[in-house]
C-alpha cells in the first residue's frame, strides 16, 4: 500500500495505526496531520521544505518543523509570511530568493552578497540600489544591455570577444557592436557581418589591415597602417604592388623575397643588408656587387704553429769542415768562426 492510499484509508474508512504508519510522503503526511489529527508520528515523516512551511503557516510553527524550511524559495515565504527569523533567514541563498528577500523584506547584506546572477544582480541594481558589489556580478552580455540603457552615466564595459559572439550569435546591435575595439574582431566582424565604418577604424595593424584588403576592401584608409615588411610583402605579393606599401619593405628577408617573387627593385634590394640573405640574393636572382659587399666572409681561423723541441745532442762530436779568421789589423783583434759539418 502506497503512503496515498494509506492516508485515503485512514481519512475516508478508520484511522488504523498499522495503515497510519504507512503514511510516509510530506504532503500526505501533511494533509493527515491538517485533516486527521497532528501525530508526532506522521508529523516526523513531514521533510520537504514546501510542507514544512505550510504546516508552520496553517498549524503550527513549530522549532522541529521549521528547522526543515531549508529551500530557498520556502525560507523567504516564511520570512515574509510569517517571522524574518535569523536560522531561517540564512537559507535564502539562491540569486532570486535572495533578491526577492532584499525587495520585499529588507535590503540586508548578509542576504544581498547571495545575489550573483546577472539577471538578479541587474533587477537589485535597478529596483533597489545600484551598488557596484552587486553590478560587479552584472556579465551576461544581455544583462549588460540592459544595465547600459538604464544607467547610461557609468555603463558596464564589454569585452570585444563578448560582444563580437553576441553580434555574431544574436544580434548585430549597435549598443554592443560599439565595443568590438580589438582589430582582429574588427576584422571578423567586417567580413563576416557587416562592413561598418566606426568598426574599421579599429583595425589599424599591419596583420589585421592587410587581411581586411585582401578579404573585404582594399580602403586606402586600411592600406595605409600596413607598415611592417612581412605584410606590406604579402600586400605587394597577393594584392597590388604599390609604391607606398612597397617602401616599407625594409628586412633583409622581405626584402629578397620581393626581389625573387615579385620584382628586382633597386629600391628595395639596397635593403637587403644580412649576409644570408645577401648570399641568397646573388645565387638566385643576380649577382650584384652592391649586394655581394654585404656579405662578409667570416675571418680564417688562425692555426697556431707546431713548435719542435729539439733534444741536445750529448757527447757526439762534430768534424770541423772549415775554419774561418776574422780581425782588425788596427787594433790587433782576431777571431776564429769554426763551422761544423752536419
């Protein structure tokens, strides 16, 4: 028998104490305790929050089953319905509840830090006080929107990942497009959602510019931040090889590979400084002796010289070959020189 019929019995038929004690679920233990008789035996099986606070409220509030209000939601009812009780007052801790507490029961901070949903953290801002511990919570980008209408004098920022995701996956607002600053989202956002002029003014390096040329337009206003070699290279290479990108290939690297694949300008082979690349630039395109002064041949190593020692040759005697005297006759000086055969 199931604890439904168990109560049905007992109500409609004879309240049997072995049929009673099947009676096991809150809300038909409530019912039996509300239209039957309030036994601590069947009372005890009352365990749900929700029936825990409708006995509280329609019999009696009692310690033992008040201690059992532990759900948010029913922890406000019975603080709004019946007392603001401390032990219960600190079950209110989802977002809503706690926002709902603090609208219609009392601001309190003990409750209000519960408050970390965007949506709740956004109602408690405009309705009750906007306070930046709450508005911190305030980062779903839908949220964020609306902060921003209301409180236009200090609005929330958004991040440009955000805000390009919400353009892309939403809706391409302007109140949210505004804050695609970074130029690489820039550049997404005008090739894959809208060419708009205040987001092209944000892509302004050479990475991201030259790639807007390529992709969506190529905009002088866009040409004109491609200023390192790499991409003015590639710029020159895939798009058109203009003289005012083309002067900003100045790497010795680039400077080759635009002397190899596009063309042998004078201009930009006296940019080709690095010996590699000045090397590389007179085997494969033209040995030009401007550029093969730049190549440095590295200094001969110095090979350090053998130094024999000779042994003394001991008690070996040398035949003298000739003997040759030489003298000054003025002041009677003579000596003999003795060379020796080998």
């Amino acid at each position: 028998m199931d604890s439904q019929v168990a109560y049905n019995y007992c109500l409609d038929i004879k309240d049997d104490p072995d049929i009673r004690k099947l009676i096991t679920d809150s809300e038909d233990s409530y019912w039996y305790c509300m239209n039957i008789k309030d036994r601590s035996e069947v009372r005890k099986n009352i365990t749900e929050s929700s029936w825990s606070y409708h006995y509280c409220l329609d019999r009696k509030d009692r310690p033992e089953m008040r201690k059992k209000i532990t759900d948010s939601d029913w922890a406000f009812w019975y603080c709004k319905d019946m007392k603001d009780n401390p032990k219960i007052r600190k079950n209110i801790t989802d977002s809503k509840w706690a926002y709902e507490y603090c609208k219609f029961i009392k601001d309190s901070p003990e409750v209000r830090n519960y408050i970390t949903d965007s949506e709740w953290a956004y109602r408690y801002c405009k309705y009750i006080n906007d306070r930046p511990e709450i508005r911190k919570y305030i980062i779903d980008i839908s949220w964020i929107i609306k902060y921003n209408k209301v409180f236009s004098f200090h609005e929330i920022s958004i991040s440009s990942q955000d805000a390009y995701n919400y353009c892309q996956d939403i809706e391409d607002d302007p109140e949210v497009s505004k804050y695609i600053t970074n130029p690489e989202l820039s550049y997404y956002y005008c090739k894959n959602i809208k060419d708009d002029p205040d987001i092209i003014k944000n892509i302004n390096n050479s990475q991201w510019s030259y790639w807007y040329c390529l992709n969506v337009k190529d905009r002088i206003e866009i040409r004109k931040n491609i200023t390192e070699s790499k991409w003015s290279y590639y710029y020159c290479h895939n798009i058109k090889d203009k003289p005012e990108v083309r002067k900003n290939i100045t790497e010795s690297f680039w400077a080759y590979k635009y002397c190899s694949f596009i063309k042998d300008d004078p201009e930009i082979r006296k940019n080709i400084t690095e010996s590699k690349w000045s090397y590389y630039y007179c085997k494969n395109v033209k040995d030009d002796p401007k550029v093969r002064q730049q190549i440095i041949h590295p200094r001969k190593k110095k090979v350090s010289k053998e130094i024999i020692i000779r042994k003394p040759i001991i008690n070996q005697e040398k035949k003298v070959s000739k003997e040759i005297i030489v003298g000054n006759k003025i002041k009677n000086l003579k000596m003999s020189i003795l060379i020796y055969e080998d």
